[in-house]
C-alpha cells in the first residue's frame, strides 16, 4: 500500500472475489425486494456503465478495465426501485460473441498476432468501442465511453444501444468530461496522435455532434489521462509521469497501456489552458505522482488549488490486471492531495486531504469549479473496496458506511431540492454482499453516512466504476449532475 501504513489495513474477512465474476445474464425486474424507506423526492433512474464478462469462447481478458461494457438501471420512483441490465452491443462484443474469441484490443488485451494487424488497428477503425468506463447525458442523449475514441449512444429507458454518438478530435481520450456550465454541453480532452502530438480539448454543444477544439498544448510523449480539472477560467492539464511513445503502440506487440512508461524523473506537471482564449500557463512542477480522478479544483486568492485522488506510483495499474484481482491480491490505494499552484511565485505545494478515498464524487452541479468543502469515495482497507467514505476537505475523513463481506462501488451523489447545505442528499453505491452472492443499491444519507434503504438485485453486478443519477423532477436533470469523477 503506497499511501496508507501497513498497519493501519486490517485483513480482509471476507471473501470479496465474487464480483470479478462475469454475468451472462440481462434481466428486468419491476420492483425489487426493498428494506427501508426511500426519500419521497428521490425520483429518477441510477444508470451505470461497467464490465461485465472478461471471457470469449475460451479467452480470458487480462485486465479489469478490459471486460464488455454492459449497462445497468436502477429506476426509482413513487418508493419503489426496479432494475434492468443489457449488454451495451457494441462491434468488440458482438464480434467476440460470433467469433468466440477477443477480436478487438482493449486496455490490456490485444488479440493482434502480426505486426501488420498491430499497425493495421492502430490506424483503422478496429479501435475497441467497449465503452465501460463512464457514462454522461448530453443534452437528451445518453452518452457512454471509454478511453478509446469511441463514444456510444443508448436509450437511457431501454439501455438499447443506439450507436457512435460523435467523433472525438483525437485518439486517445477520457471517459470523465466535465459539465460547460454556460452551454450545457460538455468538455473532454484527446490526445492527436501524429507527427506532432499534441493535448486537444474539445467542447460539444448539448444537441450537437461537432466537436470544437478549445484549446491544445503540443507534447512530445503523451501523459496517461484518465480524467482532467476545471476551475471557472481554467483547464487543468496534469500530465502524471507514465507516458507514451504513441508510435510504440502499434509497434510494440503489446497491449494499449503496457507501452506506457513510468518516468518519475519527469515529476508531475500542470498546464493551465484558458477556457476562452486556449492560452498556455505553465507547466508548473511538482514532485511525481499518479492518479486516475481529479476531485475538484477552483481558483483562489492568485492560486490554482487541484484536488485528486493520488498514488506514489503508477503500481495500481499492474494491480488491477484480473488474475491478482480474482485471486484476492489487494490493491493499492489513493489519498486525496490537494495541489496548490501559485501563480505568482510559479511554486506547487501539496498536503494530504485524507487517506484511502478513490472513485470520488463531489456535490457536482453546486461546487464544480468552485470552493468546496465535501467528496465521497470508496475506500479499500482490507485491500479491496470495502467502506464508503466521506471527506471534509477541512477535516479529513468525517464519516463512512460499511457492513461485512460487502464491497461498496462508486458513491454518487444525488443533491436535496432547494437543499441549504452542500452535503444535504444521499449517495447511491451499487454494493456486492459476498454473504448473498447478489448486489444491491445502497441509499446512505450523504450528511450523516447513515443507510436510508437498499433494494437487492436478483444477481451479482460485476464490479464497475462510474454512473449517472438521472432525475425525473427536472427538464434537464443530467445538466447539473453530468460528470463523472
Ligand atoms: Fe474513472
């Protein structure tokens, strides 16, 4: 464990292995069996994205990040909650199903046997479509995505997959696009990969499919980027040290992210981008770091601050391949560190917020950008998520939920109407309960970390990373709420 003391993990009681299983099945379920009581105002649909079945024919895919995006909905109305899971029919998976074998590369899967196949899907459309990361809802449009730049459309009622929903300026992308506040429509980031490399930030309008790049900063070996900041004025470009020669992958013979370096000597840098202008501040320096998820980051008193969710090194990578996971090998686990760049002096400083919190999710529409004072995550004391945790950002750790032999996903938060405070709501976490063998939606009270209901599904849901709460009591209720972590 790189950030937390040995000493302060406790060894794992139960066995939680079981959500690394794949699910074959899609089923609808009009209510589930439900214990406790529902807030009357919490009206909407839980939609969450993530693999589900890491096998074709007699295949296994290597990495957690790699397996067939499957979709799941969790509806929520009059006190009641039903449940839908499909398969999100995307070419990968349907070529898999026909061929039974892995046709197209994924994270850390790639089928190719030959050199010329290798450059022949780097430069093709055979990029995966696998869309399992994370998904968003753009203006009336169910979005989901992965890191390759292929963003599916679904009807968020059916989980029907509609198809490519647009083209990303770039090759390699993120699935945590944040919320343009002004437009309604969406920022995300690519990197171009070509005889000059270069970072792209893109925006699309809520009823478009054109994207236009904003801003862009020219690199010579791309950075690993999994998700990016934002403040009122700025774009925030961390680049943590493991990079890529982008010519290597094709060329290699292995897989998307194991041609990425771990370079420490490179430390962590952060550029600036104008949001208006696309001029460059930066980059600013500090001491190496990895991290998948920002938190959050504002502007304050002639400073940059950039919360995220960071690790000592780039080891979570290599920890989260699927054989060690199935095998109950724990994981390394982040801290949240805030960053605080001066932009007089040019100086970066950075102090831990608290220990063990990944997957965090903020009060979105309210704070996004902005001063803050709250996140929730998932934290993994045993070496597997096993507590939902909530952050004072003035306090460190404040709270957290956890039962035995369950394992706890992403948090999201779901804010109270017309609430004063910005932790007034509750947070909805797709839990696996290894005593069942099935998952079920937990509702916490986001203030006080206490259960409200949970509502089991008839199944176990693979563990996943990212959704969106949809809620039915606004025109555009995904506008406030539409980033990810
Ligand atoms: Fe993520």
């Amino acid at each position: 464990m790189s950030q937390v003391a040995e000493s302060a993990r406790r060894p794992s009681t139960a066995d939680l292995t079981g959500g690394f299983e794949s699910l074959d099945h899609e089923t609808h379920v009009d209510s589930l069996p439900l214990e406790g009581k529902l807030p009357d105002w919490l009206q909407g649909s839980l939609v969450r994205t993530g693999p589900a079945k890491w096998e074709a024919g007699e295949q296994t895919m290597r990495h957690w990040f790699d397996g067939f995006a499957m979709l799941h909905r969790f509806g929520i109305a009059n006190g009641e909650v039903s449940y839908a899971n499909r398969f999100l029919q995307t070419k990968a998976y349907r070529a898999a199903e026909e061929k039974g074998e892995i046709v197209y590369s994924e994270f850390a899967t790639d089928p190719c046997r030959s050199l010329f196949a290798r450059v022949f899907s780097m430069f093709s459309p055979k990029l995966t479509d696998n869309a399992n990361v994370n998904l968003v809802k753009l203006g009336e449009r169910y979005i989901t995505m992965t890191e390759t730049p292929i963003p599916v459309e679904f009807d968020g009622e059916t989980l029907e997959t509609v198809g490519v929903a647009y083209k990303p300026p770039g090759m390699l992308t993120t699935a945590h696009p944040h919320l343009d506040r002004a437009s309604g429509g969406m920022l995300n980031y690519a990197a171009k990969i070509g005889p000059r490399n270069r970072y792209r930030f893109f925006q699309i309008p809520p009823d478009g499919n054109e994207p236009r790049v904003v801003a862009e900063a020219p690199v010579k070996e791309p950075a690993y980027m999994h998700s990016f900041g934002l403040t009122e004025r700025w774009l925030v470009l961390a680049e943590f040290p493991l990079v890529v020669n982008p010519i290597s992958i094709p060329l290699s013979g292995r897989p998307y992210i194991e041609n990425y370096r771990w370079k420490p000597e490179l430390g962590t840098r952060i550029t600036l981008l104008d949001r208006d202008t696309g001029e460059a501040l930066g980059p600013f320096e500090t001491d190496p770091f990895f991290c998948f998820h920002h938190v959050n980051a504002y502007e304050e008193n002639g400073s940059v601050i950039v919360d995220a969710c960071t690790y000592r090194d780039a080891q979570i990578v290599e920890d989260l391949y699927l054989d060690r996971l199935r095998d109950g090998k724990p994981a390394d686990w982040a801290e949240m560190r805030r960053f605080r760049i001066d932009l007089g002096s040019r100086k970066v400083t950075s102090e831990q917020i608290a220990e063990g919190i990944e997957l965090p999710r903020i009060n979105y529409g309210r704070v996004n950008e902005r001063p803050y004072r709250y996140a929730w995550g998932v934290d993994a004391q045993s070496g597997w998520l096993d507590r939902i945790v909530k952050v004072d950002t003035h306090q460190g750790e404040t709270g957290s939920w956890s039962e035995d032999g369950c394992s706890p996903g992403e948090p999201v938060f779901v804010a109270a109407p017309d609430s004063e405070a910005e932790d007034s709501g509750v947070l909805l976490s797709v839990v696996f309960d290894s005593h069942s063998g099935n998952s079920f939606m937990l509702v916490l009270d986001a203030a006080e970390m206490t259960e409200l209901a949970r509502a089991e599904a008839p199944h176990h849901i693979p563990y996943g990373f990212h959704g969106q709460f949809v809620s039915d009591r606004q025109a555009a209720p995904l506008r406030s709420e539409a980033r990810s972590a």
